[in-house]
DNA sequence: AATGGGGCTTCCCACCGTGGGAAGGTCAAG
DNA sequence: CTTGACCTTCCCACGGTGGGAAGCCCCATT
C-alpha cells in the first residue's frame, strides 16, 4: 500500500505521515525498490490509532507516550489513565478560558446596542476609558489560548 | 518614551510591538535621531487597546478591524458587535470543541481501573479493537483545536 | 574623557501542526 | 510510448511568541 491508500485508510493526510514519521512519532516505513513508503495493516492501524489521539487534542508528544504504551503489552493502565486526566486538566483549563473570554464579550455586546449610532460599550471597554482595566481576562497563570484553521 | 518603556506601560512585549507594527497592526512609531521608536501617550493607548482585545482572544486581523473602528469617530456600533458576536460564537464553538474531548476522555478514564495491570479501556478505544471509531470526536466540520504555551 | 552596563536596533531561528507547491522520478492504463 | 496520477524531497507559509547574536546608543560613575 502506498502512503496516499494509507492516508485514505488511516484519515491521516500523506503530508502528515511524512510529517509524523519526521518526528519519530511512526517509525520510519518500508520502501519499495523505486522507494516509496510501504503501507501494511499494522502501519495502518497505527495511523489510525494516532488519528483518534489527536482528535481527542492530545499533542504529538502525547501522541508518541501513548504509542509506547499501546504497544507495550505490560503497560500498566495507571499510566495511560494518568496521561488521559492530565490531558483532561488542560482541556478543562482551556475550556474554562475560552468559556470567560466569552462571557465577558457577550456582557459587552448585550450592552452594545448595535445600531448606526457610534457609542459602543465594547470599544469603550478595550479602549479602557473610565474603566481601566475592567475586564482582567487572562488573570494569573495565563496562558493565552491559540487555535488553527 | 523608548520602546521598553512603551512595553511596560502597556503590557505588550517590546518583542510583540515591533511584530505589531511589522504587520501594520499599529502604524510605525516615530524614531529619535538614533533610530530608537519613540512613544506617547496617544501610543501607549493603542497598545493597551491591543493587549485588552488580545487577551480576549481576538486575533491580530481582528485587532485590525478593531483598531480601525475604534479610530473611527463615526463607526456604527453595529459594526462593532457584529466582530464581537461573531468572535464569541468562534469562542463557544472552540470551548464545546474542547469540552467534548474532555468528556470523552473523562469517560473512558472512568472506565479505566488505573492500577497496575495493563488492560486500559483508553488505549482500547484509540486503538479501536472492537470499537472501531466509537467516539467520533471532531465529526464534520471538524476544525483541530492547538494551543500554546 | 573613558568605561561599563543596560537599552535599543535589525536579523535569523525555533516552536507546532498543517497545507501549498515546485522539481523530478515512477507506475499503470490507454 | 505517452499521459496522467501518484510518489519523492525540499522549501515556504501561517499565527504569535520568545531567544539570541551582532552592533549601535545613552547615561552615569569613576
């Protein structure tokens, strides 16, 4: 099987492979005479398997622990555990912080009230007139939040 | 007042304020003889503006229309919520995102006794032995979640 | 006046995960 | 044999942010 039936198979794009395979994440497939990478249901099963790891969020970090466990058969699943509920803690902690920058906008944009007229609660605010520093988003311990795509 | 001071005064690294201008998010700030940027008060303003609206997770286009808006005397409101609104309904999809793979997880890790014998209802589910993608995170639409930091 | 330390400048590099695309080789079907 | 689909490697970009090097500049203390 060629990289682009395992990207198909697996729901990891080609690109992705080379990628994950550049890291050390999949070790590095079988090559033809011509050298393309070979694919097998193993390979395969191990795409997938990071597939549905990194659609729960994990990090290719993560990723590569939770391959080294999966194919460690006496693995003991108090580590896996403790690897998922730490994950969970960051996802929560995230979570939480998307959920309070979007509860202050949505405070800001009730009082906003959206017409042609120039006065705006919410520019007010970012601008910080009269109401310095209102909104202390990001508290302490922030760790600002970016998303992609 | 020099850049570090700028920096400062607004909350937004010396680092991240020449990015700004790089990318005309704030217009290049005047230079002393030397070279050095040089800021005032009306400066410092935008900045804190900046690191407001930041720390609201808007990105740096965002920031762009925002900026402009504000500086804009005779800006209807209406333009103003609409950003916002549409901002916090990327905000919401994005924490629902991350709550979902947070449930997930949580329920698998329940499921997961957690001590030392290697058979982990996680690493089962990634794997996908008998439950071939029972937890369909990210269905359509999906749109992967990163953070940083 | 010289020296030292801290600030400023620009420029490049790294992170992470992903896609785009160029330049070139390969394979299978027509 | 040609054509088109696929594969290879390599570089570039994104968004924001920090790190650091090399080279000025400014001020205060000797």
């Amino acid at each position: 099987m060629n990289i682009g039936q395992a990207a198909k198979a697996s729901g990891v794009s080609a690109k992705m492979i080379r990628y994950y395979e550049s890291i050390g994440l999949v070790p590095a497939a079988a090559r033809t005479e011509a050298g393309y990478r070979s694919y097998g249901e193993r390979e395969v099963h191990t795409l997938r398997f990071i597939r549905r790891a990194r659609d729960l969020g994990f990090s290719a970090d993560q990723m590569t622990e939770l391959v080294a466990l999966w194919s460690d058969r006496g693995r003991a699943s108090a580590d896996v555990k403790a690897i998922a509920l730490r994950h969970v803690a960051e996802l929560d902690r995230k979570a939480q912080e998307l959920r309070e920058m979007s509860e202050t906008l949505k405070h800001l944009a009730a009082t906003c009230h959206g017409d042609g007229r120039p006065d705006c609660p919410i520019i007010e605010s970012l601008a910080g007139e009269g109401v310095p520093d209102a909104a202390p988003r990001a508290p302490r311990g922030f760790d600002r939040i970016r998303t992609l795509r």
